[in-house]
C-alpha cells in the first residue's frame, strides 16, 4: 500500500510536481496534527503530517510499544448488491469468494498491459456487501477502473471522504485499545475485522490490520466521530506509551518488513510475478489479463523484486543504479532507506532474476561509488503479526 519514502535528506522523487498548498485537500484532524506539532507535508493530494519528533523515535515507539497514525487519506469504496463479488473476482487478482463475513484479503487491481493499476484491502461486511480500500493517490484512478468494468449493475460507492482511518500499531495496541469498546481485541485473527462500539463511537469497523509488522489494529471511523476517538486513544493510550506516529516512520517501518509501496516498488509496468505477489495472484479464477499473467508464471519472469542489505556503510535511494561486481547494470532501487532496527541501509529494487536468490551479491552506485549489497530474505526484520 501506499506511504512515501519520507527521509528529510531524500524528498520523494515520484511525487513532484508536488500540488500547490491551496489546492491540498485536508483530513478530518488536520487543525489536530497542527495542533501537535506536527510537520505537515503535501502527500497525495493531502496535507499530512509526516513527524511529530523524530522519525527514529517515532518509528521505534512502534516496535517497542505504540503508536497512532491518521491515515484518512486512504480512500473506501463500498461496493454491494447480488453481482457485487462478480465484480471484485473480475478486478482483483486475488481469490475474493474465499472471504466469510469479517475476512479481509490483500490483492491487487491488474490492468490490461501486465502491470498494476493498484493494490488494495477488499474486506467482506456481508453477503454482497463489500469494503474495498485503496490508495490515496489513486482513487480517482481506481474508481474510474473498477466502474468500467461494472457492467452488471453492481451499486457503487465512493465514502472516503466519509471516513477517517486510524492505524493504530506496536505490540502494546491491544491493551492500550482494549478499554474503549467490548469487543474483544485479543480474539481478532490476523486479517479479520469486528464492527461494533468503539471509544463510544457506533459502526467502527476494528481491523486486525496493519502497514508495519509491529501488530495492532485499523480503526475506520465516521468522520463525526473523528476527533472524539482521537481524543480517547490518545488518553487511554498514556500509560502504555502511546505517541502520534507521521508519514516518514510508517515508511521505514513498511520497508523493514519489505512490504510494496505503490509507486515506488508497483506500479502501472510492474507485474504482480515480478513484484513477488504471486500468492495474491490466484488463476482458480478468470480476471483481468489472467490469461498473460499465467503465461508469464510459466515461462517465467526476467527480473524480481528482492529485498538488499549494504554490506557495510552507504544509504540506498529509490532510482540508484544496482550493477554487478563488474558494474554492469542489472536492475535499480525502488525503496531505500537506514533501516532503524538494523542500523544498516535496507533496500527494495528490481534485479535481473539470475541476481535474485538470497545471498546474490549486487552493488548499489551511491554518489559514483559502488557499495557492495547482498540480497536477502524479506523481511528484513521479524514482524509481531501471523
């Protein structure tokens, strides 16, 4: 899903030509985050915050306790009636008549020329009533797609400027929740949610989700019922350490665990084979260019996305050069960053599929020189989540 690589030394390159300020939209607690210090950022059309203190703070309050993250940017579609999962089968590549009532899954939105139109969350409220969750940059795009494609008369419905989305994540989320609502936190499996009464709020969808590997929970509230929910996390949440989480910590946490960022590590020219999201990529279904992509699977692809760590010193960014011993080039870094966990430079990119196996030895050009890597792995650090 979708977060910038937020380092203050490295802007998000994909990003620009960045919007002008009076054309940003703003979430529900915009004057909130203003209100909290927060650097306030243009991130996809929005104004966000990207830190409150530091990023390295900020990022391993996350790992060691809990953080809260306002991510209503995200956009929700709803999408309901008898021939609503005929048409998310059609879209999305992963198998959706496998959800029951209270399951999400992860998948993609494959478009006509092998790549990705988008990834997303599609989660199953009822019979025929679906929640589909996309990225902020892409809701127009995505909407635009998905309608498209409706041509059985599926009600659709566009309610992301409806809600706010709190991401509430670290492995003390669920004791630091657990005291505003009777659900209970504990007994939610790992990509399943509960809708119920949450800080007094009614029809919050609790999510057993999450972008960071740390654990918690995605809050999806009425915009109502925003600053009030807010509000109560962020008192409940006092004893356990609880701090207001921006953009750029949601990144390197994303990136620890090697999770795709849409823009960066997908795109509209990446396939979902390469990207290494064949297991989102179901063929027991026809969907869009199913056909191309099975046929990809079986003859194989010629570059994969790996997961790399510098050997010794230097910090990938996204665009670097990645060369072999000879430095002839083989692929390029799509994600990079100083891993805070690790304290070592991490890195997504694509490689030629002969460098792709774990212990590969590859070389990134930073600054004219090239640094030795070795691919690895993902993730490059043990999640919370199973």
């Amino acid at each position: 899903m979708e977060l910038a690589s937020f380092a203050p030394q490295n802007p998000p390159l994909y990003l620009t030509p960045l919007p002008m300020a009076e054309d940003l939209k703003t979430v529900t607690l915009n004057d909130v985050h203003q209100q909290l210090g927060a650097k306030m950022v243009p991130f996809a059309g929005y104004n966000m915050p990207v830190r409150y203190s530091s990023d390295l703070d900020e990022h391993h309050t996350v790992r060691r306790a809990v953080g809260i993250f306002d991510v209503s940017h995200m956009g929700e579609f709803r999408v309901r009636g008898p021939q609503a999962l005929d048409l998310i089968q059609r879209v999305t590549s992963n198998d959706a008549s496998k959800l029951v009532d209270g399951k999400a899954q992860y998948a993609c939105l494959p478009n006509t020329e092998g790549g990705i139109v988008d990834d997303l969350l599609v989660y199953r409220l009822a019979e025929n009533d679906y929640l589909l969750v996309v990225n902020a940059s892409n809701i127009e795009k995505d909407w635009n797609w998905i309608s498209q494609h409706n041509t059985e008369g599926v009600e659709m419905e566009n309610i992301s400027d409806q809600i706010s989305l709190f991401a509430v994540q670290g492995p003390k989320a669920a004791a630091a929740l657990q005291p505003l609502t009777d659900v209970d936190l504990g007994g939610i499996p790992y990509y399943s949610f509960v809708q119920g009464t949450f800080a007094g709020a009614p029809n919050v969808i609790i999510s057993a989700t999450g972008y960071t590997g740390a654990g918690g929970f995605e809050l999806y509230v009425p915009n109502e019922s925003a600053r009030a929910v807010w509000d109560k996390i962020m008192a409940t949440g006092q004893e356990f350490g609880l701090k207001p989480i921006g953009l750029g910590a949601r990144d390197t946490l994303r990136l620890e665990m090697g999770y795709c960022l849409y823009g960066n590590d997908i795109d509209d020219a990446t396939s979902p084979l390469e990207a290494g999201l064949g297991w989102v990529t179901k063929f027991t279904k026809d969907f869009t260019n199913a056909d191309n992509l099975k046929k990809q699977k079986e003859q194989g692809v010629s570059r994969k996305l790996v997961g790399f760590l510098m050997d010794s010193g230097g910090i990938p960014r996204s665009h670097y050069e990645l060369v072999d011993e000879a430095g002839t080039k083989i692929g390029e870094v799509t994600s990079g960053t100083q891993s805070p966990s690790l304290g070592k430079g991490v890195g997504l990119g694509y490689v030629k599929t002969e460098f792709s196996t774990p212990g590969s030895k590859v070389f990134v050009q930073v600054r004219g020189k090239n640094l030795p890597a070795t691919v690895v792995k993902l993730p490059f650090v043990k999640g919370t989540e199973e």
